[in-house]
C-alpha cells in the first residue's frame, strides 16, 4: 500500500488493542447477561499484552 514502516507499526499495534469497557456498560444499560462481556474484556486484554509484546519484539528484530 506504500506506507511507511511507523504507519505499518501504528496500524498493527492499534488493531492489537483489547475490547474496552464500552460493550459491558451496554450491557449493563440494556440488562443483558455482563459476565459474557466481561469475559471478553478480560480473554482480549491479555491476548493484547501478548499479541502486542510479539509485535514489537518482532519488529525491533527486523
């Protein structure tokens, strides 16, 4: 696509970032089932810390 290698990084590492706390306060709002949502929360904040420690050692190895 012609990007430069911090746009690339910028890209990867937001796309990396885990599920706010958005959804669960919907959740909390509409009466539905929070622990399902809070779940996720927790599964992708540290798939995130992984995924992003991955990245960036990766990345400063190239």
């Amino acid at each position: 696509m012609g990007l430069s290698d911090l746009w690339i990084s910028s890209i990867v590492i937001l796309s990396a970032l885990p599920t706010g706390t958005g959804p669960f306060m919907l959740a909390q709002y509409y009466k539905a089932d929070g622990s399902v949502i809070s779940h996720v929360v927790l599964i992708t904040t540290v798939c995130s810390l992984l995924t992003i420690s991955s990245f960036l050692w990766w990345s400063n190895r190239i």
